[in-house]
C-alpha cells in the first residue's frame, strides 16, 4: 500500500467530545500507525495536538492555506451540514483534489418531509454535495439520510469504530466506593433532551425501590444538567446519582469496567452511538432505545437489550431483570464484546476507510500502483 497524504477535516476535536470528534481522533491515530502522514483541519477550539490545525477563529483563508502547504492527496471531510465541511468541499473541488465525505448524522427520519421543509434552501447543500467524489456513512440510516441530499451518487456503509485495547474489561476500575452501587448504571453522552437523560432517571426510581443502593453514574454536559438535578431532588434520588461531568478519553475506560449496566435511553437522532461501543468493548451488558442506527449495532436478547424510546418502565424493568439474572447479564457482555473486536475494532474500519480512499483516487486519476491493504 502506497502511503498517501490525508487531510481530516472536522467542525469537532478533542478537547470537544461526541461522536464525530471521537471517530476523527481515532481515525487519524490509526491511520497514522498505517504509515499515512494525517494533518486535522477543525474549528474546535483550544486544540493543540500534534498534526492538527485550528481555525480559531475561523479564517477561509486558512484554509487555502492549508492545502497549498499541505498538498494533501485525499481530502476526507466529516459531516455534511457545517460551514468548515461545505467551504472545504467547494476548495477541494477548485483544486481537483479528491474528496471523500463521511456523514456521521441522521436528524430526520422521514426525509421526503424534511427536503421539502428545506425546499429552496436545501439545493445549494445538494449542488455543493454534487462535488464530493465518494461519499460514506456510519449507518444505514445515515445513508438513506445523506443519499436524499446526494446527486446521483449513493453512500456506503462503514460505521463508527472502538478501540478494543483501550476499551476492555481487563484494567483499572474506579477505587471510590462513594461513586459504586449495588447494581452500578453508566450513562455516557450529551446532557441533551434527545439522549434521553431523564427518561433513565425516572426508571432509575423504579430500580432504587427493588435495589436501594442503586447507583447512577452520569457522564457528560449539556445544557440540560440544571433540569436534571432538579428533577434529581423532586424524585429523591440524590443519593443514588453522581453527575461526573466531562471525563478526559483516558479516564473513561476505568468508568466503564466499573459500572455493572450501561443504558443509552436515546429518544431521536441518533445515527450511531459510538458510546455504545466503547461499552460492548468493555463487556458491559447494555440498554437502549430502539431508534435509529442503535437497532443497527445490537441484536436484540443477543449482545444488548432493545427498548422502545421513552420507555422509563422498560428500561428499569431490564435493568432489574438483568440484574437479577447474572448468568444472562455474562452471556449478553461476553457476546458484546466479541461483536466489538469481530465487526467494529478500528484497525478492520480504518482499513475500510483506506480502501475507499484507494478506490477514489483510482477513480480520480487512475494509478494502477494505488491499492488497498
């Protein structure tokens, strides 16, 4: 395999978190250890690792800039809908440099209704999208997404990947007993209506009067924290609860080996959830809504548990359930696990994601030299 020069471009990166910063992050470390020389193009702010290059504050210029010293020979753009994605797209095109485009959303789910909310607005998106070269997506639901704003073009599916040596259950786990309960639940996401938080805390009240010393571990920010320690207190449940805030990539993985449950109660727009592989890896036994690219990831009663969105009493009659049942609770880990370092460990994605690259550039300025590993 030819190594090749690859531009990364991303609205989100660490320091800022969610699942297209993560998937970015480790797509570029991966690629990295492939031998390719990986530079980040990003309007997150405050980042400082090395091959990344911040648009803070935003400047167009910077961004010819970039691909004039640069001279990347793929230019890999992630998420259609921002301003750094779209102005990057047009400037690749300018230069005849390949373009690939991951989407990495799924906001409606009845989308002949939402172009036509969209109506005019949405054909400058379609014209710019008209130029990328190839186009992925981490799920089929983020496909049929992207695919309405795609001119003759269809996306391919290659999801989201996890890391199976940093996520595993063998390591470090938490030591304070203060943040561990009898049974231990994790959350890990955006403290945002659509992730559901408060859904698992009214089925949190449920499971605390089967197990008292229930403990919920929440993971994350988001404008909906003051709502959630409010509704907190008015269901007494103070003590049952720990808001962690926003945990540093290294720490998670000792959070995860701790907790006995993991339950992502998304109620909408979820096109992936990366969290939920970051658990599966770490041979959680988990629950989540049956929505969007979610249904994609777990087999239902095999690897996780399915449950319908919004849904306070399924969620805390599975956890219960579970709980109480530790041989199904082993069996449903241990088949979550085999499935995250089988079909999503990042080595196997990354060189989906090579491949494509391959093939692309081969479409684009046909080099029989050029191939995929």
């Amino acid at each position: 395999m030819i190594n090749m020069k690859i531009l990364l471009v991303t609205h989100w990166y660490p320091p800022s978190t969610g699942g297209v910063a993560s998937h970015v992050y480790e797509l570029k470390r991966q690629l990295q250890s492939m031998g390719h020389k990986v530079k980040v193009l990003t309007t997150s702010p405050r980042s400082s690792y090395d091959g990344v290059i911040s648009l803070e504050p935003y400047r167009i210029d910077k961004i010819r800039s970039t691909l004039k010293s640069f001279k990347p020979e793929i230019i890999h753009v992630h998420h259609a809908f921002t301003p750094l994605s779209l102005i990057s797209i047009i400037f690749s095109s300018k230069s005849s440099i390949p373009v690939i485009l991951t989407n990495h959303s799924a906001y409606f789910y009845d989308y002949d209704v939402a172009l036509k909310t969209l109506g005019l607005a949405a054909l400058p998106i379609k014209y710019i999208l008209g130029k990328v070269d190839n186009v992925i997506a981490v799920s089929n639901i983020a496909k049929k997404f992207i695919d309405s704003f795609l001119l003759g073009k269809r996306a391919k599916v290659i999801p989201n990947g996890v890391d199976t040596r940093k996520y595993t259950p063998d390591g470090e786990k938490i030591t304070s007993e203060s943040l561990l309960g009898d049974p231990t639940i994790l959350f890990v996401g955006r403290l945002v209506y659509r992730k559901g938080p408060w859904v698992l805390l009214d089925a949190l009240k449920s499971v605390v009067s089967e197990y008292p010393k229930a403990k919920l571990l929440i993971v994350g920010e988001g404008p909906y924290l003051l709502s959630l320690l409010e509704k907190t207190r008015k269901l007494s449940l103070r003590g049952n609860v720990e808001f962690l805030g926003y945990v540093k990539q290294s720490d998670l993985p000792r959070i995860y080996r701790s907790a006995d449950i993991f339950v992502m109660p998304s109620i909408f727009g979820e096109a992936f959830g990366i969290v939920l592989l970051e658990a599966m890896a770490s041979r959680l036994p988990v629950i989540a809504s049956r929505v969007g690219g979610i249904q994609e990831i777990i087999d239902n009663c095999i690897d996780g548990i399915l449950v319908p969105p919004k849904s306070h009493r399924a969620i805390s009659k599975s956890i219960i359930d579970l709980y109480s049942d530790r041989k199904l609770m082993n069996w449903l880990a241990y088949n979550a696990r085999l499935k995250a370092v089988k079909k999503y460990d990042w080595n196997i994605i990354a060189r989906k994601i090579c491949s494509e690259y391959s093939i692309t550039l081969n479409q684009k300025s046909p080099l029989p030299h050029i191939s995929a590993k």
